[in-house]
C-alpha cells in the first residue's frame, strides 16, 4: 500500500514539473508530510466511523490515505476523492467482526500523506467525527492527530 502511496505522489510531483529523482530537490520548495489520525472509543468496541478532516491553513496537498494499525482498520478507508482536490478529507471505514477483534483503546485509524512547501506550518481541524459499535450504537470517540516527519 506504501508502494501506491508514493506511486501518486510522485505522480503528482511529476504533473507539476520534472525532478531529476523522483524526489523533492532539496532547493524544490516541497516536503512531504504524514498526519496520522487517531480515535479513542473509550472502552467501547469501535466497529465503524466517519471523519470529515480539514486543513485549514490551506497550504498542503493531499497525495494519499493508508490505513490504520489495528488489524480491524488496516485497509485505507473509504474516502471522497473530490474532497480532497479541496484540502479535506471524508473518510469512512467499517469492520464486521465480532467485538473482542475490535480495538476498544486509542488507535490510528488512517495516515494522510501531503505536499506541502518546505517549513510549511500546517493546521488542522475536525470537522466531524463519529462512530458505532458492531451493533449499530453510537458511541462517544475523541479524535486527534499526530504529525509525523517523513513519508
């Protein structure tokens, strides 16, 4: 899934003017970022969600979503690819699964992966989040992120 992650980013830095490497020149004015999103069920098996995520300094490009840790969350999420030509990403994700194979503690649910311009000061907000249980149920979660340097 990395693979294809760094197969569009690179598709995208490409789009915009050749590069000797693949990579961003050091003197290019791009970097690559990760966002990793997180949610914390508290205690409650967490079976599906939905995210609705803005970057709201509007200087950075989306280029990617993976997955998450737990193995009920490892496939990338259904996402909305309009939403995220405009800086923002609409993901949703679900597990049929019985509730002890489904995380019930803080875990990262998906990784974003942007462009941004070199020293970039990125920020973030929610615009929603919400999630249920395998029945159904909603359920209170806190979401947060966690920037990551690197791909």
């Amino acid at each position: 899934m990395r693979r294809f992650v760094y197969l569009i980013a690179a598709c995208l830095i490409a789009a915009q003017g050749p590069l000797s490497s693949g990579a961003a020149e050091p003197n290019s004015g791009v970097e690559f970022r990760t966002v990793e999103i997180y949610l914390d069920p508290k205690g409650k098996p967490l079976a599906a969600y939905q995210l609705d995520w803005t970057i709201t300094s509007h200087d950075a490009k989306i280029v990617g979503i993976e997955g998450g840790e737990d193995a009920a969350f490892q496939e990338p999420p259904y996402y909305d690819p309009q939403a995220i030509q405009h800086e923002r990403v609409v993901v949703a994700a679900f597990k049929v699964a019985s509730e002890r194979n489904l995380p019930k503690h803080r875990t990262r649910v998906a990784t974003i992966h942007l462009q941004t311009k070199v020293g970039a000061s990125c920020r973030y907000k929610f615009e929603r989040a919400e999630a249920a249980t395998s029945n159904g149920g909603r359920i209170s979660i806190e979401a947060s992120i966690q920037e990551r340097n690197g791909p």
